[in-house]
C-alpha cells in the first residue's frame, strides 16, 4: 500500500479482504486496484437511507466521508487508511467487519445489519460507529495504530509509510522473523478452534443425553435405545400378550367440582400413583387419556408366558392404591372415594413406531379391543378377564365366573371372569 501511494496510482479505493491475497510463500499480495475508469457509477454513489437494492457488505469497509459524498473513481489516500484498519480488525479478532469475537464466525447473510451498519457509520454519531476490538487482541502499538487509521478526521489518520513504520515496530517486539509470527498467530488460532470444537461437542452430547432420556419416557427403553443407536424400528408381531385397559371411576365428577388447582394436585396425584406402580413392574405404559390407562405386557421385550401374571399382580395393585387416594378437602372424595374399572385381555398384537417428529409406540389388533370391551362392560372396583388371560393365571389367582357377554363389534359372544385375588 506504501508502494501504491508512492506511485502514479496514488490510492487503492476499493481495499478489502477480498483484495489481499497471499500466496504459497506467505507473500501478501493486493488485487482488484488501478483502472479507475472501469468502475461503475453506482459503485461510486453516495449512499441513501432508502436504498434497498445496493451491495451494502462491500461498502463495510468503505470511509465513512465516502459514503456521504460520492467517491472519487480511484479513492482516496485517507480511505484507504481507513479501510486497512478495517482489514486488520478482522485479522486480529478472526471475524467479519463489525463483528465482536475472538474466534471465526459464520458470515451472516443478513443484508439488513450490513445496512444498519453501514448507516450508522454514515451518520457521523459521537462516539463514530467502529468494529470492536477486545484489550487485549493485540499490541497497545497496534490498537492505537488502528484507532488513528479509521478515526472520524481524515486529516488526522496517517499514511502508509507511517502505518509500515508502527507495524516493523511491532513485529520487532513480538519477533524478528515475520514467518514465526505467522506461524505464532496459526498456533493461536488453532487452539482457538480446538477450543471451541470442544465446546460444541460437550454441548452436542450434553443435547443428545437429554434428548436420550426424554425419548425413554415417552418410547420402551429398547425401542428409545435402537433409535438412538441409528437402528431401524419395524414393525412386528407378537403372539401372545396381555393387555390392561383401566379407567378410574368418580374422577370426572370429582375435577367438574374443584377449582383448577385442586384438579391439578388431584390429577398429579392419580398419575403419580399409577405411574410409580408401573415402574415398579415389567409393564409398558402405551398411553393415559384423562383417567384411562392402557398397559401392555409382553412388548416390545417378550417374557415367555409371564406377561398375564405381571399384568394380573399390577391390576390387584393399582385397584387398591387408587382406592386410597384422598386428601383434596372435598366432601366427595371422602364420601365417594375412586374406583378402578379394569379388563384384561391376552392374544395378539402387530407393534411399530408411528410419526416422525414426535413417534409413538403403538400396538394393534383385536386383542387391544376385546380389552377395551371388558373394561366397558366391567364394574366399578372390579378386574374384568377374558377367558384367554385366565386360561393362563388359573393355577396362581381366584377367579369368579361371570357367564358370557355380547359385543356389537363382530367379536362374538365372550366368556368372562372376575379376577378376585391371588391363590
């Protein structure tokens, strides 16, 4: 730049990042400077508040007196100080114009803030719109240098021959060889990078165990695990399963009546209850709607024969610990306490992952139906049974007969039992 000024050329015009080049020897070079006459008028203009269309990123590093008057074809000598200062802000905080950080950023595609920026340079403002430099980025030399290169005055900001001498002075005191001083820089930045790299894969894997967890209370733990292991998840059939659907008896009545407060605390603590009972057995919670809860036990992790017997054992628990549930300061819940409605049923199910953003484990067939039938047609505190899930819990559990219904949903005449306790 000492050289251009010296020369006929007299000034660059035009100098940014894009201008300096260096090639394989670490020799910076400058571009795009001379032929002033090729520019484009528009290039030159003056800039307007209203303007939407003009390229506002390349004018970052323009003077802000060219920006309130149109700029000379060839620039000026005390422009381009002031677009150099531009230049080594980027190189001393590794960034783009205006940006603050002392790490590389993403160049943000956002022609709304160059344009801000550029504005508020224009406007002449006290303190003047200038990039942020950090303390302690560089050299106390260095920062005043720049300071003085883009200050408001263009009288008052020094030459190249100035800029050239301030620079040696620098070089001299953190090294005499140019190369090493590079290579210092490179080492810095790759440690900044490194740094940073860590940062973000502590955040990436702190996001996916917290993802993981999220995604085991809402899918069975082998389910939630093939998925984030990036295994697929198909669909399957199982053979035998027993299912539960039950519904708490009295809990419509009891919310319609308490204000929302007391609905909620009730609410939490119906779920709380059911919820720590399933936890404690090999049972997987399908889905709740209101006061229904519909279990199933034998998927997705098959367990022989044992999936009634877990499944009969939850059913004798949770209707006892619903019963229990008091404590609202309510006339009804001591007058009328809940009750659980409960079928069981054992037979086949087709299993598999539905949606995307947020899947859901569900299960099919008739077999979820028939439960549904018997926890319908059952009675308030009692276990509704199929003859299917008592052929397998007979030898271990009392049953009472309860002679055959009929169902309207092409299912035919079922024989049912009341499950009573256990042998």
């Amino acid at each position: 730049m000492a050289f251009i000024q010296s020369s006929p050329v007299v000034s660059h015009g035009f100098l940014t990042d894009m201008a300096c080049q260096v090639d394989s020897r670490f020799v910076l070079k400058i571009a795009d400077f001379g032929f002033p006459s090729l520019r484009r008028d528009s290039d030159l203009d003056l800039v307007y508040n209203e303007q939407e269309d003009r390229d506002f990123h390349s004018l970052l590093w323009r003077a802000p007196e060219h920006l309130r008057r149109r700029m000379p074809p060839s620039g000026t000598p005390k422009g381009d100080a002031y677009s150099y200062a531009i230049v080594m802000q980027q190189i001393i905080t590794l960034s783009e114009p205006f940006q603050s950080g002392s790490g590389p950023q993403n160049v943000e595609s956002n022609s709304t803030r160059w344009k801000d920026i550029v504005i508020e340079v224009k406007r002449h403002a006290t303190p003047p719109m200038r990039p942020p430099i950090p303390a302690r980025a560089c050299p106390p030399l260095m920062h005043e240098l720049i300071e003085q290169c883009w200050d408001e005055d263009p009288g008052l900001r020094p030459n190249f021959v100035r800029i050239r001498a301030v620079i040696r002075k620098v070089i001299g005191k953190s090294g005499d060889n140019i190369v090493d001083h590079l290579v210092h820089r490179m080492n810095v930045h790759t440690s900044t990078l490194e740094h940073q790299v860590r940062e973000q894969f502590a955040h990436f894997s702190e996001e996916r165990q917290r993802t993981g967890e999220l995604l085991k209370t809402i899918l069975p733990r082998s389910v939630a695990d093939a998925i984030l292991q990036g295994r697929m998840v198909y669909p399957e059939k199982f053979d035998s399963v027993t299912i539960y659907v039950g519904s708490v008896l009295g809990f419509d009545e009891a919310i319609n009546r308490k204000s929302a407060s007391d609905v909620i605390k009730l609410v939490s603590q119906l779920y709380n209850v059911c919820d720590d009972v399933i936890a404690e057995s090999n049972v997987y919670k399908v889905e709740t709607v209101r006061d229904t809860y519909l279990l199933a036990s034998g998927v997705p992790i098959r367990n022989g024969n044992r999936h009634a017997e877990e499944m009969a054992e939850l059913a004798l628990v949770l209707r006892k610990d619903v019963a229990s549930i008091s404590g609202f300061n309510s006339k009804l819940a001591k007058t009328k306490p809940f009750k659980l409605r409960a079928g069981l049923h054992t037979g086949p199910v087709v299993t598999g992952l539905v949606g995307h953003g947020a899947p859901r484990y569900c299960l099919f067939g008739d077999t979820i139906t028939i439960a549904n039938v018997l926890e319908k047609r059952g009675e308030a505190g009692k276990i509704h049974c199929s003859e299917a899930t008592k052929a397998l819990l007979e030898d271990l559990f009392v049953f009472m007969d309860r002679s055959h219904i009929e169902t309207k949903d092409g299912l035919g005449k079922l024989t049912t039992f009341w499950l009573l306790g256990k042998d």
